[in-house]
C-alpha cells in the first residue's frame, strides 16, 4: 500500500497582501508551505509528495521546497479544482493506493491528524479532517437575522482529505466538466463515493488574512519553545588584494580581508551569534581554521551549517542584528544587497534582518584601517 500526498500550492493569496503569493510569505522564519512540507516529508507512511504550483512561482517554491525530498512540481490549471485533478493525473504512473490532499494554506497541519484520515481509508473510500461546528449559525436576510440554523450535524471541513487514489482520480475526471466543487469531498460525494469524517484541530485552519497569520506565528510560537540570543564578535586583517566580501556581498576595494576562508568578517561574527544562541559552540569547533579544507571556502556555508543545526533542532532564526565596524568601505550603498543576501544564506526574510555600519572615531585597528571588525546578535527559538 502507498500513500502519496498532494499539496495544492496555485493560488495567487492576494487577501493577505505582501507581494507574493500567501504560501510563500514568512511564517516563523519560513516560508508558510514549509511547515506543512516539513511534516509531510518525515511522516513515516507517506510516500510520494507532488505540490501543485501557481505558473510564474517556480522560483519561489524551489526556495520554499529545497530541504524535502519532493517529486518535481506541476502547474496548477484557473480553479482549485483545476489544480487537483492536474496534480492527481501526475501522481497516476506512481500508482499509488491512496492520496491525501492538503492546502498549502493549512501550515499547522500535524501528523495526528494525516494518520486519522489515513486510518480510515481502510474502511470509506474517503475520510476528510473536520470539527464540529460549536458556535450558533444564523442566516442574515437583508443585514439582519432571518433564521438561526441548527447546528446539530454540522462539521467544518479541513484538509488533509483523504480517498482511494484511483476512485478520487475517476470522481475529477467526472466533475472537470461542471465545476464548482470547493473541496475534493464535495467531488467524491457527486462521485456517490463514502466520505467519513475524523476529527481536525482547531489549529488546523486556513490562514487567509493578517489576523490568521499572527494567530498561526503565535501559535508556533508556544510550540518552538524558548527564546535564546547570542552574539558573535570577529576581526580579520587588512592586505594586499582587489576587492572583498561582506555579508555575501562582493565590494570594490583597493585591499582585500585576509584569513583562512574568504575571510567574510560579518558571516564569521553572524554564525558565531547563531552557535552561541543554540549553545554549539563557536564556528572554530565546527570549522577549525587548520583544517585545509576550509582554505578560501565562502562563508555563507558556515552561515548555512549554523542554520540547519538550528532547523534540525526544532527551531526558528527570529532576528539576526549586525554591526560591521570599519573606516573604509562605505557600508550604506551596499546595506539592502547584504540584507537580502543574508536573509537567503540564513533561510528566513529580510524583514528579519538588521545590518548597520559604525567608525571607531579614527581609533584602534579598525580606525587606523589595518582591518574590519564585525559584531552580530541573533535571536532565534528553541525547543526545551
């Protein structure tokens, strides 16, 4: 038995603002589709994962995708429906015996639930996550109440839905040409197909505007744990070359920084900060300087490492602040390109990155211009 899984990622999200499509706005340090990515691809009794992607967002959901292990993408078509019936015709030479199908909006999704629906696949042909409605519905009628409705029955439907692949496949191809269906339940049911239904989470819900996301951010919030800073502090010398590199960033210059990497002073100070705030150490214990294999390397891969270890740990970058420290070059024409150069090594957004430029007023190392010193703070979250 395989169970494969369809993650439907082809709206545009323009409620919630932002500039991009919703399932690529930051959430926690990640893109929203991460999280709900993340959970699907450690679940032991998934097996192939298909996303359905909106034309245009290639690029963004390969930065979004880039840790899990995923078939490629596929396009989605003008309507949800559209989208699933094209994702479900992909995922037909894996041949799988089941699919779930889940919305990219939907990132607090846990595995609890994914077993639940595929529990019951073993008995319906399909199951969907759902709640029970508990608050009074009333019908409005020209902006004032015209009946109250009994709630008595009524669930509110969630995703992941799951259904017997090849029947789910069938009841598409059916309703491509009707249309109008707003979930794959409601194709299942014009199918005649049985749908069961098991129990959601109220944390499972769809976020469509700002108030949804701040709810899911706090949410994720109490889960992660708790909140942890350090800070890093480095400084390389000044020599003979042309040009160097701060932040990722290469700089025009008549000297070069000199060490036994590129010598990126700020990356050195940044992943110093991260280390110390997870309690791993200092970027000498995970990268010794006397090891040849790190000679002329690019930083951003100390950055990348002290990263991972933190993701690997259950946590989250919340806010990287650095101060790069020198008489020369000049830092502000360069400030934005080294902001969103390090919020891409460090996998979180810009917004979450703070880069600034101070003298020492002419004195010491750095106010003699014999070199470049950089300080950094990270705040990142930590499970306990």
């Amino acid at each position: 038995m395989t169970n494969a899984a369809l993650v439907v990622a082809g709206g545009s999200g323009e409620r919630l603002g932002g500039g991009i499509a919703k399932q690529y706005i930051a959430l926690a340090g990640r893109p929203m589709i991460a999280h709900s990515l993340r959970v699907l691809d450690r679940h032991p009794r998934i097996g192939p994962i298909r996303v359905v992607i909106r034309p245009g967002n290639g690029a963004l959901y390969e930065t979004a995708a880039a840790d899990f292990d995923l078939l490629a993408p596929v396009e989605g078509g003008p309507t949800r429906q559209d989208s699933v019936r094209l994702g479900l015709e992909s995922l037909s030479e894996h041949a799988p015996t089941n699919v779930l199908i889940l919305d990219a909006a939907r990132p607090l999704v846990s595995p609890e639930i994914m077993d639940r629906v595929l529990d019951s696949l073993t008995e319906s042909a399909g199951a969907i996550a759902a709640i029970p409605l508990s608050d009074t519905l009333k019908r409005e009628s020209s902006g004032k109440i015209g009946q109250t409705v009994e709630r008595t029955g009524l669930w509110r439907a969630q995703t992941p839905q799951g259904f017997h692949f090849d029947a789910i496949l069938q009841a598409h191809r059916s309703a491509s040409a009707s249309g109008g269906f707003t979930d794959d339940a409601a194709v299942a049911e014009a199918a005649g197909m049985s749908v069961a239904l098991v129990h959601g989470s109220g944390d499972n819900f769809k976020i469509t505007g700002p108030d949804d996301l701040a709810r899911a951010e706090a949410i994720l919030a109490a889960r992660t744990g708790n909140v942890r800073v350090g800070n890093g502090f480095d400084v390389h010398r000044l020599g003979p070359g042309a040009g160097l590199t701060l932040c990722g960033v290469a700089i025009s210059a008549d000297r070069a920084l000199i060490g036994h990497s590129d010598a990126d002073v700020a990356l050195h100070a940044i992943t110093d900060a991260l280390l110390g705030a997870a309690g791993a150490g200092d970027i000498g214990f995970h990268f010794p300087p006397s090891d040849p294999a790190w000679a002329g390397v690019s930083s951003d891969r100390f950055v990348r490492h002290a990263a991972e270890l933190i993701g690997e740990r259950g946590g989250a970058i919340l806010h990287i602040d650095l101060t790069i420290i020198c008489e020369a070059p000049k830092i502000g024409p360069h400030r934005e390109a080294m902001r969103e150069r390090l919020a891409e090594i460090a996998g979180i957004s810009a917004r979450r990155v703070s880069v600034k430029a101070t003298t020492t007023e002419g004195l010491g190392v750095t106010g003699r211009g014999e070199g470049i010193a950089a300080q950094a703070v990270a705040t990142i979250r930590l499970p306990d």
